[in-house]
C-alpha cells in the first residue's frame, strides 16, 4: 500500500500534476506519524500510511495555511473520512474539486490516540468514528450522477478520490450507531437538564483556551475568529467558567451540521475535554431535523449556514 | 541540616495539618484520565505512580487568570482600585527536576525590568517537594539542555524514593529547611541503612547541542533561512505547547465588564496566536505560523540563555507530548545543530 502511494505520488510530482503532496510520515524515532509535505520525487520515501495516521490533513487545504499555498496544487493523502471533510470545504466555497488531488485510502480504522498504540490495531483503542465507518473504501473514478434541475451536466459526488490506494476493506457499519460516544449519549439524554449542566459545566471548566480544538479542525477557517474580536468582547478571553462556556457553546454552535466528526479537536485538546459527544450530539439534532449529515455530498449546503426561499419556517422570509 | 526520612504514611499527616492551617497542597492526581498538578485534600488523591504531570505548576505561581485592578464609574467620578494579593502557603508535592528548574525561569523575568508583585507574593509563599524522576518516556529531554531526572535546581526539598515506600529528604534553601524543621514530627532521622530507587535514566539526544543551537541562533543572517518554514510548516498555532511549558510566561492584560464597572484581567497568551504580534495598524511582523514557531524556539534557546541566567527550556517535553501535529522541538534542536 505504501509503494503503492509513493509510486503515485512520485508521478504526481514528476508530471507536475501536483507541486505538493500532504501526507503522513514517520517522527525521528519512528514511533508516531506527523504531518509531511513533500515537493520533490526523491523524497516520496517519506510516505508512510498505517493506524497511526489520525491526523485529518484536510486542515493544510484551507486558506489559513498561505505558506502551504504558495507551494502550488496540493495532492493530499486522505482516509474516507478526511475526504468528508474536503467535501464540506468544497461545499462551502472554500477550494475547488479541481485544485486537489485526492489520493483515497482504503482504511481498516486507525487509533483513538497515537500514544495507545502497542502494535496491534485493537477495537477498544479505535474511536468512535472508526467502529461506524462507511467509508473505508473512498471510489474512484468521480461517478456521474445524472443532472440535476438546473444542472447542465450532471456532477461528480463527494467520497470520490482522484485515486484509490490500498486493497479493498471488507467492513460493514452496525445498523445502529456503536461505541463509546454514542453510549454516552444515550446515558446523557436520560438525564436531568440540571444535571447535563452540571455534566458540561464540569468538562468546559477544564479549558485552557489554547484553542487547539479550533486550530486542528479543518471547518474552523475563519480569518478571525469570533473569539478573537474585541470591540466588542464577544467570547472573554479569560479562562474563568463564563469565558470557557462561551467559548465551548460558540464553537459548538458554528459546527452543526457542518461537522464530520473527523475527531481532530478532540484528539488535540490537553484536557480531555469529550468534543466529540458534544459533535456527535449536534449531529443527531441536525440529522433529525433536517435529515442531513455533513461530509456526504459537495452540492448541499450545511443547513445552518444555507438560506432558503422554501424555507417551511416563515419568521425567517 | 542532615537528610531527613518521609515515609508514605506520614505524608497523610502533613496533608492534613497544612490543610488545618489553611495551606494549599498541590500533587499529581487523575482528572479526567491524566496526571495533573492540582490541589488535593487527602493522600489517596495522590498518584505516586506518573512520570510527570500534563500541565506544569507554573499556574500556582502564575495563574491563568488573574484580576489585576477592578473599576468603577459613577456621577462623581471614576473609581479605581488595585487588588492586593494574601496567597496562601503552596506547598508542591511531587514535582519533577525539570519543573523545579522553572522557577528560576519564571522569576527572572517577572523580576526583570518591572517587579511583578503578583508573581512574587505566590513564589514567595510557594514550597517546592520535588521528587526525583525513576521513570521518563520518550519526550523526556533534560540531560540535553543540561539537567538531570534528580537535578536540585530550583527545588526547595528534594526527595528520593526509597524502596520501602518512603522519601529520602534533602532540605536545599532556607525556605525548605524551615519548612522540614517545621514538621520535625514528620520528616523524621534518615535511618543508617536504606536503599534508594534507581535514577530514570534519560539519554542526551546525540546530535542536539543547546551551545551550537545559541550561536547559530544568534547569528542573524539564519534568521531568514529556509529550513524554519520546511521544519515548522506542519504547525497550526495553537496554544497547546506555550500552556504547557513551565516557562512560557507570556501574558495579556484585558478589561471585562460594562462601560460602568469591571475588572483588568490578566491572562495566559501564546506566541503562537496569530493575533500576538497584530499592529493597531494591520501589520502583522510575525505573518505566517513558522514565525510564530520560530520565536518560540528562539525565545527559548537565545533570548532566555542571552538575558537571563536561567533556562529557556528545561526539558520536560511537554510541547511535544501535547502537539496535536507532533511537531517535535528536539527534532528541531537536532536539525539546528546540523547546521553548518
């Protein structure tokens, strides 16, 4: 599978195809994976592709990254569920189909944290996300889809890489959602309103407002950030109970129904605070109430962000 | 002062008579599945076994939010009012050489130019219980910038455990010693006949010298070189390393509250924010994350070393275990070396 996506990504390089390929590669010793950027054929080496590549490298694809940018058209190594992520930033304007070379890679689950990691791919140490996965093996080539109204020629969908890398998994997602978020969910709902507070009061109070919850996930790409604007203050900057709700509800709030529940902030918050519970509730709502879920399709706008003459609400016209 | 013996069970009655005075004990303990520096009431809080907790204390002596001043406007005028800090005695229990070494990292620069009477004050009342490390994991990096896993820098009480759950006691500054005279019915006489835990054994990373770092840093024409964009490309500016780090002190003054009354706050900042270094007129010298990324690293191995005595990096490898990109400040270190 590694030969594999370095001989594709050697020719990328080599016919121009792309000036830059985002992928993972090993640290020093050779016990985590790390974000690479390779510009030259003799360096495709570097590529490596195994359960310790968590990171969702869709974040270098957005406009924060201008040095990154500047390199030229990117090729960038992508599990399924990094590619829902580039379908959202597709959907919202945010790059064109054309100016990313998606290489798709067939996935067999990869690590909730890299530091659980003993060598041995094991349920209990996968996220979520992994255990409800349909999108293990990303397509190729772009399937047509017939036009739709208004459309002249039909389109390519979401899900679709450029290229497919690896063997074909053989996984079939449980019919109803599994694993540790999910069952948490199921414990909160049955709660109190009082006692879900008190149950998010707590985590939200453990923030540091590092921020790194919003610099990994791909969705935050906003010039500035709302937390960053102070005339006036909207979200306080101090890390007292009311900045850290803020905050937290804020950042909630901007990633319904866009989220993909990539895992990303997460994985990157020092504190552990449970992002994903608060994503994958979001989710549901959204799921419910409008029957959309984020990452599917680049021609359906997230329903939060979308305005609608057909709109069955009539406070909004 | 002779070495003193601390055995486990007695460090139950020492919790609970600093609490009865109205102490705060700060050890590791679990929150939300990691070792953490925080207060605790009762020894079974404590977690003996742990290599070094996620966060550093410096939020006991520096904490995170701070009101500074509160105002007030009325008719008559405008009212101002400074706030006067009382900390309470802080003793840290368990912490590590590297964090030890921090202090004097932290007290160099609030002592600098301006004293900063905030920081002082908790120092000052803060007592610091280190624990000599038998254990390190692989973002351990002392021995490289120079320390040890039972270095006594900046630790006011060293302890080494034993191998019959106890603490051999060495009492290193004034405020330590009387602290352990203080308690003489706790640190007992060190018996003639023990036996200690090994030491961890933490390898200096062949091929990083913070000497050569400092020249090459210093030396202006490489400010511009094109290795600091390819080695921090992958960085997506967040906080997460400057929170971590024991002597990242940066911080930011603002005001909350209405127009009519509030309070001037004083919080955490990273160098790692884009917003740090944004002018009033829309400048920003600092544009792009690798120059964000490369302040820090100079802050550490060139402005700190250059102005200060004391340590801009003591090795605890906190920034490299808490980078979501793994962006690993010894590979740097290694790279830095290398060059010619």
């Amino acid at each position: 599978m590694e030969n594999q996506l370095r001989q594709k990504a050697k020719e990328l390089l080599e016919k121009g195809e792309a000036k830059v390929v985002i992928g993972y590669g090993w640290n020093k010793r050779k016990t985590r994976t790390t974000p690479v950027f390779i510009t030259k054929p003799e360096d495709v080496e570097k590529l490596v592709f195994n359960p310790l590549c968590v990171n969702n490298l869709s974040l270098y694809l957005t406009r924060k990254f201008t040095d990154i940018k500047a390199l030229g058209k990117p090729a960038i190594v992508a599990k399924g569920c990094d590619i829902k992520t580039i379908t959202v930033l597709i959907s919202e304007s945010q790059i064109k189909r054309e100016d990313v070379v998606i290489l798709g890679m067939t996935c067999n689950g990869v690590v909730y944290k890299q530091e659980l990691w003993k060598g041995e791919l094991k349920p209990e140490i996968m996220p979520t996300k992994c255990h409800n996965c349909d999108v293990r093996n990303p397509q190729s080539p772009l399937p047509t889809l017939p036009p739709q109204v208004g459309e002249e020629k039909g389109g390519g969908r979401s899900l679709a890489a450029d290229f497919v890398i690896g063997e074909k998994v053989n996984f079939t997602p449980p019919d109803t959602p599994a694993g540790m978020v999910f069952d948490k969910i199921r414990d909160l709902d049955k709660k109190s309103g009082e006692e879900r507070w008190g149950f998010w009061i707590e985590h939200f109070n453990r923030c540091i407002k590092c921020y790194a919850c919003r610099q990994i996930c791909p969705l935050c790409y906003c010039d500035r950030c709302i937390a960053e604007k102070n005339m006036p203050q909207w979200i306080e900057t101090s890390a007292h109970p009311r900045g850290n709700l803020a905050w937290n509800l804020k950042r909630a709030m901007d990633l319904a129904g866009r989220c993909t529940f990539c895992g990303e902030c997460e994985r990157a918050c020092p504190v552990n605070i449970p992002l994903n519970l608060v994503n994958q509730k979001m989710a549901l709502v959204v799921k419910d109430a409008f029957g959309h879920r984020a990452g599917y399709d680049e021609k359906v706008h997230p329903p939060m962000i979308v305005f609608n003459m057909e709109d069955e609400e009539d406070f909004i016209k | 002062m002779a070495n003193k013996l601390l055995k486990k069970e007695n460090l139950g009655k020492l919790i609970d008579t600093l609490s009865g005075e109205g102490s705060i004990f700060v050890a590791p303990r679990m929150d939300a599945r990691q070792v953490v520096y925080a207060p605790v009431e009762k020894m079974d809080e404590i977690v003996f076994d742990y290599i070094i907790p996620i966060n550093s204390f410096k939020e006991f002596l520096f904490p995170q939010t701070e009101t500074v001043a509160a105002f007030s406007i009325h008719k008559e005028g405008v009212d101002l009012r400074g706030v006067e800090i009382e900390p309470k005695e802080t003793v840290i229990f368990g912490s590590r050489p590297c964090d030890a070494a921090s202090v004097a990292s932290l007290r160099a620069v609030f002592n600098w130019d301006f004293k900063d009477e905030f920081y002082n004050r908790r120092e000052d009342k803060a007592v610091v219980m280190t624990v000599a490390c038998t254990k390190a994991d692989e973002s351990c990096f002392c021995t490289t910038v120079n320390l040890t896993p039972d270095s006594p820098n900046g630790s006011d009480i060293l302890l080494k455990e034993t191998n019959d759950n106890g603490y051999i006691v060495e009492a290193l500054t004034d405020k330590g010693k009387k602290f352990v005279e203080r308690f003489n019915n706790i640190f007992t006489p060190q018996p003639s006949a023990f036996s200690l835990q090994p030491i961890a054994d933490v390898k200096h990373i062949v091929g990083a010298d913070v000497k050569k770092i400092q020249e090459w840093l210093k030396d202006t024409k490489n400010y511009e070189n094109p290795i600091w964009a390819e080695l921090a490309r992958k960085c997506i500016g967040c906080g997460a390393c400057t929170f971590a780090c024991p002597t990242c002190h940066c911080f930011d003054i603002v005001d909350e509250g209405s127009a009519f009354e509030g309070e001037r706050i004083k919080n955490w900042d990273a160098c790692q924010f884009e917003f740090f270094t944004l002018h009033t007129s829309g400048h920003n010298p600092r544009d792009t994350q690798y120059k964000r990324w490369r302040n820090r690293f100079m802050c550490k191995f060139n402005f700190y070393p250059n102005k200060f005595s004391s340590r801009g990096c003591v090795g605890c490898g906190r920034c490299i275990r808490v980078c979501p990109v793994r962006l690993d400040i010894t590979e740097v270190m290694e790279e830095v070396s290398n060059q010619p």
